[in-house]
C-alpha cells in the first residue's frame, strides 16, 4: 500500500510523482530528459530552432545533480532542502 502522501499531477504532457512538499519524482527520465523539460516545460522558454542544436541537454542535466536531483532506479528524485 502507498503511502498516503502520494499522489499524481498532471502537468501539460508530463506525469510526476510527488511524495510530499519536499520529494518530487520524475520516473522515467534521465538526467538529459529532465533538462529538456526543465527549459522547455517548466522554464517556458520558446528556443528558436536554429539555437535548439546549441543546448547542451546532457550537460545541463548533469549540473542538475548538484542542485538536488538525484537519480533512482526507475529515474530522478528531487529532494527540496
């Protein structure tokens, strides 16, 4: 039986999973997943497609791991501190 902190959002085409105010879980994603939605979901920022090429996803993504992202076995935690 879950916890029952758990709960799903919906937030435009992407599914998360939220334990509670502190832990967010992106299932399914790697760290070069979560970048992209980072900028293009929750940043909102419209990338014009001739800069698209330029962004370093993966590199991002890892600097996302010193910011409290880490990752599990079925994709990325954040843990809010």
């Amino acid at each position: 039986m879950k916890n029952k902190y758990w709960y799903l959002f919906y937030n435009g085409d992407f599914d998360a999973m939220r334990w509670d105010d502190d832990i967010l879980l992106y299932p399914k994603m790697d760290f070069e997943d979560l970048a992209y939605h980072m900028i293009h979901e929750v940043c909102c920022y419209e990338i014009p497609s001739y800069i698209e090429n330029y962004i370093d996803y993966e590199a991002y993504g890892r600097d996302l791991s010193f910011d409290g992202y880490e990752e599990y076995s079925n994709g990325i935690i954040e843990i809010r501190r």
